[in-house]
C-alpha cells in the first residue's frame, strides 16, 4: 500500500511545475467565472472580489507553514510529497494573490472615494503593502537567476521573514473576526483554527527537534519536573487563550494600549499589540520550558560530548 502510494506521489503529472499548473489554472478560471458574478463597475462589486481571492490565496500559506512541521512530526510518503512540492504550492498562493492586488489596484484606481471612505486604513495598507514587498522577493528568489546572487543566510532570512509576515496577515484578520465580532462566519472559524494549527505544528515540531538535540548531547537528560509541569501548564492556558478570544480581547487590547505610546505605535505599527499571537506566543513558551533538559546535557555539549567526570 505504502509503495503504491509512493508511486503515485512521484507521478509527474502531481509534481513541480504540473502540480503547479494543475492547482493555479482551475483556481484562475473559478476566479474569472466568479468575477461575471459580481458588478465590477461597483467599489462593493470589486471589494467582493477582494474577499474571495483571499480565502483562495489563505489555505495555501496555512499549508506552506505547515508543511515541513508535517515531515518532522510524521514524517511519510504525503508529508514528503509536500515538502517536495513546498516551493510550487507556495507559488499557488503567490498567483491567488496576484489575483487580490489586481482587485486592489482596480478598486485604488478607479474607486477611490469608496476606498478611502469605506476601507482604507493606514495600518491595513502597511501591512498589504510589507506583505506584497516580501512575496514579490520570495517568488524572485525562489529561481536560479535571483537566488544565486544570496547567500544561504541571506536567502533564508527572506523566505522565512516573509512566510511569518504573510502567514501572521490572513490569521490575525480570523483571529479578529471571531474575537471581535458576535456573528462571525462559519469560515472564519475554519480559516482561523487552520491557522492555529499550523503554526501549533510548527511549535511541536521544534520542541521535537529541540529534544533530539538534547537527548544526542545526553541521552538521560530531560527537563526538570517542575518545568514539565510549568511548561505543560503554559500550553494548556495558551489553549484556552486561544478559544476564548471574545471573552478577553477588549480588555486586554484596552490594556495594552493605555499608555500613549503604544496607542500611537498602533496606529502605524503591523499587528501591534499582536493580541491574535498571544496564545502562540504562551504555548511557545510553555513549549520551550518542557523541552528545557538540564545543564548537564549543555555541560557535555561544552565538553565535546564527555560528562564532566570524564574529564
């Protein structure tokens, strides 16, 4: 069964520039059918298709972050196919968003009372824009011709930089669409929890390697028991957090901003006070006390893997 599956995953029909064909044309045609849906001679009209080229474009980043998590935590022949495949289907979301600045240029050129009466924001815009500036350099540099002026590091710092800049846009809007307002959308919960769990198998797939790493330093290290039960204690509240946003997000928000600088920083500021990453940032941490191993695996490290009575 596992070999078939193989076999089918190495097809080339579902793989590189095919799969990339196969995803982006369909998802073109869907889009210009659903444009003569619409009155596009309308600033709403054009706004609608805003708002569906975007639930196109939002699976796409969920799965490119969450995609090497996959391998690392369950690592197979569908996780390894994705990873493969990991630079074309991110090129599936670079074209779902090609399709939203068209819809955003259309609607800032040709509807521009409506656009800065109804929906124009500075920060909204600063963020559109930081968002569009890093996947421009992503798609560039994911070729030969741009990558082979990069370091590794510098190449790096890009695609990862810009994959958190463009997965922390479409998660935040979710975050507040169910923390914000009473009727959200069935969607909205799907887009968001998505999300969440993409970013959660990110943090999983670090404490796993973070651990792996520690246990090849000194195999009988492990984290103290009170760190265990800090960190276990840190994911089960980021979990709460992260359901219950409606319950807390005023007052929190209403906190974070009393002081008169930090109202102004978000005004302008992306994502500031970044109450939609709260419970990533607790689990984050929780995750990073459980995986905490003691100082004698830092010891051997220093050592060059000998225990300190060996010396």
């Amino acid at each position: 069964m596992s070999i078939e599956l193989q076999a089918v995953l190495k097809n080339k029909a579902i793989n590189g520039w095919s799969l990339f064909w196969l995803i982006s044309v369909p998802m073109s045609i869907v889009m210009v059918i659903a444009m003569t849906g619409v009155d596009l001679t309308t600033g709403p009209g054009v706004s609608t298709m805003i708002g569906f080229s975007v639930r196109w474009a939002v699976p796409f980043i969920f799965l490119v972050v969450a995609i090497s998590s996959l391998q690392i935590l369950f690592p197979g022949p569908i996780p390894l196919w994705l990873l493969r495949n990991r630079k074309y289907i991110g090129m599936c979301f670079a074209v779902a968003m090609a399709w939203q600045g068209l819809f955003i240029f259309t609607m800032s050129v040709f509807f521009r009372d409506y656009y800065y009466d109804d929906i124009y924001f500075l920060r909204d815009e600063l963020e559109g824009s930081t968002g569009y500036i890093f996947l421009t350099a992503m798609v560039v540099t994911s070729f030969r011709f741009a990558r082979k002026h990069l370091t590794p590091k510098q190449w790096k710092l890009i695609h990862k930089s810009g994959l958190y800049f463009l997965f922390a846009y479409p998660f935040s809007v979710y975050w507040w669409n169910l923390s914000y307002y009473e009727n959200p959308e069935p969607i909205d919960y799907v887009f968001y929890w998505g999300g969440f769990l993409a970013f959660a198998l990110r943090i999983a797939a670090w404490s796993k390697q973070r651990l792996q790493r520690a246990r090849k330093l000194a195999p009988e290290s492990g984290a103290p028991l009170p760190l265990k039960v800090l960190g276990s204690a840190l994911i089960a509240f980021g979990l709460l957090v992260s359901a219950t946003g409606l319950r807390w997000q005023k007052h929190v928000t209403e906190f974070l901003t009393a002081p008169e600088w930090s109202a102004k920083l978000e005004l302008w500021l992306p994502y500031w006070p970044f109450e939609p990453y709260l419970s990533l940032f607790i689990i984050g941490f929780g995750a990073m006390l459980f995986t905490q191993v003691r100082s004698e695996a830092t010891d051997v490290s220093r050592t060059g893997g000998r225990s300190p009575e060996a010396l």
